[in-house]
C-alpha cells in the first residue's frame, strides 16, 4: 500500500467516536520489545541496525494484522511524509528524528503501527477511539506474542522485558490517553487536577508527547511505571483515573453552562467566526479555537456540527499535512492562509451557534452594553 | 520563560524524570526546530561514541559489557543501557535504580512463552551483529563534553548544556541544567545519572 492510500483513508479513531468521545479522543498502548545479540539502536552502528532491520522487517510485515500495511524505510522516506506520520502519532518524533536503519509498518486501518530501530528494537503501538485502553492492550499483546513467536526477545525472568532505557523495563508498556479538557481549562481547574494526577505516578505531557505545550486543551495521560505491575492493573489504575477527570471535565462544562453561560456563548461564538471567515490562521490559534468549537459542538450550542469533522479538520491543518496537500514545501506564513482556508471550507455548511434562550431569573451582566 | 540557549522566549518544554525529580529544560522556537526533528544524524552521538571508544579500548579500565562493550560510565552518562546483555552486566546497583522508577524490582506482567525455554542463567550473549574492529566508520568528532574536566565550572557546564541541546541528548541536558542550577545555588556535587 502507498503512502498517499493510507493517508487518504482516515482512520476510526480520528473521526471523535468511541466511549466517552466528548473528553477522550484517543486511547494508545505500545509496548517496548527487544532481541537478544543486538545492540540497542541508540548503542548501535549502521550496519547493525540494517542487520536487525533486514531480520525484522519481512516478519514485522508478514503478521496476519499487517496483511494489507504500508511499510517504509527511512532511508528513503522525505522528511514531510515522516511528519504527517508524526502529526497523525503513528511514529514517535524521536523515531521520525532518526534516518538509515529504521522503519515503519502501519496496517491499512491505522490501527497498529511498528517502529523498527526507535530507541527500541521494537515500538509495537495500538490506537482505538475514545477511552478503550483495554482492547489497545489485546491488540499490542496479540501482535506481541506473534513476533515473539518468530523472534529471540530479550526477557529476563526477574526484571521483564529488557529495554534501552531502565524507564521501560518490565512490562515495556506505556498505556496513554488523549484528553480534551476545555472546561477544566476554562474555570481554571486544570492546574490543580494535573497536579493530582502527576501525584499518583501518572504523567501528563502535551499534544505531542514529551516536552510539547498543551495546545488545543488537549492533554496526553499515560503511566510512568512499567517493572513490578501487570499489565492489566497498569491499565485498570488508569482507566479509573480517566474516568474521574472525565467526570470532573463534564461536571465543569455542565456548571459553565448554568453559571456562566453568556461567556461560553461568547468564546464559542467568537471561536466559530475567527475559524469560518479569517483569512490567516496559526498552527496554535487554529488549536485553541478549535478546542472551544469543539466544547460548543459537544454542549450542542453548533447544531449540527459534527465531532468528527472537527477532530479531523485538527490533523489536516497541522504543518506537514498541509504541505503535503499542497505538494510542496510552504513557508509558516503560506501555511498559515492554506490553514486558514481549509478550515473555511470545511466549516462552510455549518449554521452557526444557535442563539441562546434567554437568562431565567437575576440577569447575567452585559458589561454596560446594550444588546444588539 | 528563557531559552536555555539563546535567552529567547521559550516554547518548547523538555521535561524528565530524574532520580525521581521532575527537570525541565526550556528552549525557543527556534533552537527547538534547529535541532528538532529535522535532524537526520538522531544516532550520531552513540557512532560518536563508538568511533572514540572502541570497545577494545575499555576492557582494562572500568567494568564493561562482554557483549557490546558498553562501560559503566556511559551508562551513567547516558542513562540507557548498550545492549541486553547490559543488564547482566550492570546488574549490581541496578535495584536501587529500579526502585526509583519503579513500583518494584521484580517483573509481574506477562512472560513470552518461549521464556521456559531459557535458562536460569544463561551465558552471556555474543553479539550476532558484532561491531567491525578494524575499520570504524567516519563519524563527526566526539562531542567536547566527553573529555570534560572532573569538576567543570559552571560557564563549561553552559556550554555542555548547548552541545547536548544541539544533539538532542535532552537527558544530559535536563542532568546538566540540574547541576548548574545546583551550583549556582550552593555546594557542588556530582551530576546525577541520566534516568
């Protein structure tokens, strides 16, 4: 399968379905996988990696869940197609950071991706919509027993499975979920919930992983700990973390909603113009506007607006996948108009905030001005 | 927010765990995407390392890997170990690192089933892909911070801290921009190992 098939088919889970779709976007496991007599990538020579690489690859593809895959060598690859991959989170950016020796197979739906030479000999990494930690972990682990089925893993009995980084070792796993937490982010509460969720060995990073700012209110929670834990309790404990912040974000959306309703008409509104008719758009406005269309479009204050176009529309406008439609490389500011331009177009045929009843009981304050 | 490097506002926030310590090393948008993603050489510390120290050169020193060569120092330096057989190697003061990590020292999760097939402790490992010995491949020079005085002041701490920006080793630079801080502060210490 080409490049241009597997993008252009987008996959279930970027289309705002699955459990608790409202909050969380994404839910991914991957686990971390090595083979014993080689070097880890990062302590490895060239050679030592194509020789890996020329071992793993045939098997990587030859998995009944790769049956219809697309499969590229990063000796090759350009460097935008290795970011759409990046932007689409079906390789990591350390791994699109690296060059000859590695490789990426992605199953036609999008589903599983494997990272061949990242700072493991193996990233085995299973995506499923909404909050379904579980069936990401059945898909990795299946995958997982076939390879290891084929292959020498490196495992020791008493520390697991033996990884680059003594972070890793164990299980090998990192379970993450993909949270969108306006409301939170909007009453001001998300500070104090980040900070409990980091108490209890989870971490929370940006939209991009590690060290990346949270843009778009969009937060990624995954555990820290893989030695001395199963996999299923890793996941159980944070599922049960999820599922709190989930209810604390739509509790907040729900108290906007009574007490604060004319500002979250206003953001929303306000969010909803910038996006359908401006001509110049960065990468972090379209984000955060978009973030608030979304709370408007989940709180049905856009009638008719579907989650799924939105969370589409979040990939299209990033960096690498407007260049990539564009066919050539673009400046930041002709990124910023082509941004502004697809977001116009996909946002033609929505209405448009729906007006708000009218404030029951004491009047909300119009800050002194008369109403239009 | 500063740039570590260049003063500029900064935008991009690299933050590890070290030691069971939270260190973030802050950089701008453009130092950030100069040595981002773009960087095809994302392995050209470790051929850097390899071309200087040949694992041959190690044997007499210090405690080294029998498979790969790796010694104890680069495990400290870099934080990851250089092969599997690393572990077994290392395994001494291993726990104590592990349970910093760690919810314990001992693995609960799943096991492959080929693993009865291993024994309780097997031989140590060669390489099946063994480094070439005689000719190593052209590398660019080792980064200077490799033969670093013992104790460095803080100005070559500074510039350690933007070479290993510049090669991405975000680890050292999260341990190095921890030991700065730390010196600026009050007594000096070693830099903690890279987690």
């Amino acid at each position: 399968m080409n490049f241009k098939t597997l993008i252009n088919h987008p996959a279930d889970w970027m289309q705002g379905s699955g459990p608790h779709s409202d909050v969380v976007m994404t839910s991914r496991v991957r686990l971390a996988r090595n083979l014993r007599g080689f070097p880890f990538p990062g302590y490895s020579q060239e050679h030592q990696r194509l020789d890996l690489l020329n071992l793993a690859r045939p098997v990587v593809e030859g998995l009944p869940e790769m049956a219809e895959h697309y499969s590229e060598d990063y000796a090759t690859i350009s460097k935008i197609k290795k970011q759409v991959l990046v932007e689409r989170h079906l390789v990591s950016r350390e791994h699109a950071a690296r060059a000859a020796g590695c490789a990426v197979v992605i199953d036609a739906r999008q589903n599983l991706s494997i990272m061949i030479n990242e700072e493991d000999h193996f990233r085995i990494q299973g995506i499923r919509p909404g909050l379904n930690l579980r069936s990401a972990w059945q898909l990795v682990d299946h995958v997982d027993s076939e390879l290891e089925a084929r292959l020498p893993y490196a495992f020791d009995r008493e520390l697991g499975y033996l990884t680059a980084c003594p972070t890793n070792v164990g299980t090998g796993m990192r379970a993450s979920v993909m949270m969108h937490l306006p409301a939170l982010a909007l009453t001001e509460q998300i500070n104090p919930v980040i900070k409990a969720i980091g108490k209890i060995g989870l971490a929370v990073r940006g939209l991009y992983g590690e060290g990346t700012e949270a843009l778009g209110n969009l937060f990624q929670i995954s555990n820290q700990h893989t030695l001395g834990e199963r996999e299923e309790d890793i996941i159980a404990a944070i599922e049960k973390v999820i599922e709190r912040v989930v209810n604390n974000e739509v509790n907040a959306r729900h108290k906007l909603l009574e007490d604060n309703a004319t500002m979250l008409h206003d953001q929303v509104g306000r969010a909803f113009a910038i996006l359908r008719y401006s001509h110049v758009l960065t990468s972090k406005e379209a984000l955060n506007l978009l973030s608030l269309l979304r709370l408007g479009a989940d709180l049905d204050l856009i009638p008719d607006c579907d989650r799924g176009l939105l969370d589409l529309l979040l990939l299209e406008i990033q960096p690498a996948h407007l260049q990539m439609r564009a066919g050539i490389e673009l400046s930041p500011e002709e990124r910023d108009v082509r941004r502004a331009q697809i977001t116009r177009t996909r946002l033609h045929d929505l209405k448009g905030p729906a007006e708000p009843p009218p404030p029951s009981g004491p009047a909300e304050p119009t800050g002194g001005e008369s109403p239009p | 927010m500063k740039c570590d490097v260049c003063e500029n506002e900064a935008t991009v926030f690299l933050t590890q765990i070290i030691n069971g310590q939270m260190t973030t090393v802050n950089l701008c948008d453009a130092c950030s995407k100069a040595k981002g993603v773009t960087d095809e050489a994302g392995f050209g510390l470790a051929e850097a390392f390899l071309s200087s120290h040949p694992p041959s050169s190690h044997a007499a020193a210090e405690p080294a890997c029998e498979a790969c060569g790796f010694t104890a120092s680069q495990l400290k330096k870099i934080g990851r170990m250089g092969c599997p057989e690393c572990y077994n190697t290392f395994r001494e003061g291993l726990d104590n690192l592990l349970r910093a990590m760690h919810k314990g020292t001992t693995h609960k999760g799943k096991v492959p089933a080929r693993a009865a097939l291993i024994p309780d402790n097997p031989p140590p490992v060669k390489l099946l892909s063994p480094p070439p010995r005689t000719e190593p491949p052209a590398q660019p020079p080792p980064p200077p911070q490799l033969q670093a005085p013992a104790k460095p002041t803080v100005a070559q701490l500074r510039e350690q801290l933007e070479n290993a920006v510049r090669e991405e080793r975000y680890e050292d630079a999260a341990a190095l921009k921890k030991e700065i801080d730390r010196l600026n502060d009050a007594a000096s210490t070693t830099p903690p190992p890279s987690t």
